[in-house]
C-alpha cells in the first residue's frame, strides 16, 4: 500500500521534534501510572524513555520498544506523529514500514537519543532526505501524511 503520489514531503523536522515531544507526555503518563499502581521505579521523564535508553525499569523499556516498533512498524505513526501529521513509510514503496524496520528504528534511538536527540538532530538536518540514522538503517523516511 502505498501513502501517497510523487516526491513525498520529508521536510518535517519541527513536526519530528513535537512529536517526540508528545510521545515523551505519553510515556511520562505511563510512568506515573506504573509508579503510583506498583511502585516501580520509574524514570526521570518520559521524554527519557522517547530515547529508548535503559532509564526506569524492564517493565517501562519493555513499553517503550513495543510502543514503537508496533504503532511505527504497522500503521507508521505514533500517537504524536498523528497528532502532528506525519508519518513514517518504507523509503522505497512509501508503504508500511514493518515491523522489523519499526525495530529498527526503534533500537537506534539509544544512539539518536544521545544528548537529548542532539545527534539525531544534527544527522536529521544534515542528510539530504531528512532522516536520523535509525531511519537510514531502517530504509526508512518520515514524511508529512497525505
């Protein structure tokens, strides 16, 4: 299935930066709610746990990886990505991604995510589709939704 016709939009930097923002909220509720229902040990934020890093427990990693890897593999958008209008597709059928690209993605956050997403940013503005290096592994592009 393919999303949309022509040269797809991959100018979505600011809308990336919101989303990721939004996700970060998600997570953060989730937390608490872990925290507050068994007491776990949680994270600091959530916009730790949008980075995929081993911040909080198993069980809130665990979350994170699944929350990615299922919601970008097989509808290619997060809760924040839809909320901002993007989406990610297969870079060559601009299709669903997957699930195993969505993995992907999702396990190069622990590098993109280093110092606050700084060098998947850098790597983001940098490249000439717009993609952070999970994207470039994945074969993947995020692109504004038809």
């Amino acid at each position: 299935m393919t999303y949309a016709t022509g040269a797809p939009e991959v100018r979505v930097t600011g809308r990336r930066i919101v989303a990721t923002l939004i996700d970060g909220l998600i997570f953060g509720l989730i937390n608490s709610a872990l925290v507050a229902a068994f007491g776990v040990e949680g994270a600091e934020s959530g916009f730790d746990l949008t980075r995929f890093d081993n911040t909080g427990t198993l069980w809130l990693s665990v979350i994170v990886l699944l929350y990615y890897t299922l919601f970008e593999g097989l509808t290619g958008r997060t809760i924040g990505k839809w909320i901002t209008g993007i989406r990610v597709v297969d870079a060559h059928t601009g299709g669903r991604p997957g699930l195993l690209s969505g993995l992907v993605r999702t396990l190069l956050r622990l590098i993109d995510g280093f110092l606050g997403y700084l060098v998947g940013f850098l790597v983001v503005v940098n490249s000439d589709r717009r993609r952070r290096l999970g994207d470039m592994a994945a074969k993947t592009l995020v692109v504004r939704a038809q």
